[in-house]
C-alpha cells in the first residue's frame, strides 16, 4: 500500500482535491520546464490556443473566467508571455479600456507543443480510470464538472458565530 493511498483512506474530499490538484500541478510544472512555461502560463497558451482555433481573441477578463484565475494574475501572466515572445496584448477596439490577446506563431509553436506534453500526462494520471476515453473518466469529468458548477462565497463572520451558536444548542 502507497503512502497516498493509506492517507487517502480516511481523508476528506477536500484533503483528496487538494493532494489530486498539486500533484497535477506540480507534474505540469516540471513537465513543461523545458518549453520555458509554468502551469500557470500553460493555462494562458493552451486557451489561447483554443480560442484562437474557434475563431476568437479573448480578451485578459474573457481569459480570467475562462481559466478561473484572477484577473490581476492573468494580467501579469500575459505580460510575461508577452515579454517571452508568445503573446500579444493589443486594446479592444471596441472598448479601449480592454486588453485582447493572441499568440504569436512562436507561442502558437510553444501552445502546440505544450499540450501534447501536457495530454501525455494526462494519459498517465486517468489509466487507473480506463484512459481519457474510458467510462470511469467520463463519470469522473462528469462529477468534477457538478462541482465547478457549485458557487463557493466564504462565510461571513455573522454565518460562522451562527453555526457555532447552533452547534453548541445541539450539545
């Protein structure tokens, strides 16, 4: 038995999700090294990829709620794409106050190969579960999605000494 999987026994979900997504992280980081880029530039690139095959030039904003990142962080993501040769920033004519981006045919290379290194690692992390194509992953996506679908607003200090009211009536 695996160190993982005698501490998975009794972990949480949350526990779970966490250790599932820094192991991801942590395999795309080192994975993508030698092409120069991070995870979190990777999720840039490889959704400027996929926007720029469906037609589109998202803009910072599009790209924060299409990735889930801060719009501040992918600011400072695209600038350094940018600075890296693998980006373009232009403003939005449409409004001005808006910043669009692109890849370059550099980034467009990079993007390309990026995400064959990044769909091997994937191959590897869902063979447990039948492969990319297998039933086990589809429910998996599946559930995975029901959860990013769930709105998550933190407690407000009025909630959380109302739950310890409550749970201290139950005693």
């Amino acid at each position: 038995m695996s160190s993982v999987t005698s501490v998975s026994e009794n972990a949480t979900p949350g526990f779970l999700v966490w250790r599932l997504s820094m192991k991801w992280r942590v395999a795309v980081d080192r994975a993508l090294v030698p092409l120069g880029l991070t995870h979190a530039q990777y999720s840039l690139v490889a959704s400027l990829y996929g926007m720029h095959r469906d037609g589109r030039r998202p803009s910072q904003r599009q790209l924060a709620d299409h990735t889930g990142l801060e719009a501040l962080y992918v600011s400072k993501l695209a600038r350094a794409l940018e600075t890296a040769g693998l980006v373009d920033r232009t403003r939005d004519p449409a409004d001005p106050r808006a910043v669009q981006l692109a890849l370059t045919a550099e980034g467009r290379e990079i993007a390309r190969r990026a995400i064959r290194v990044v769909q091997g690692l994937l191959d590897q992390l869902l063979e447990p579960l039948g492969g990319l194509d297998g039933e086990r992953t589809k429910a998996f996506s599946h559930e995975l999605a029901t959860l990013l679908d769930v709105p998550l607003d933190p407690p407000s200090e009025k909630t959380h000494s109302t739950s310890e009211h409550s749970e201290k009536e139950q005693s």
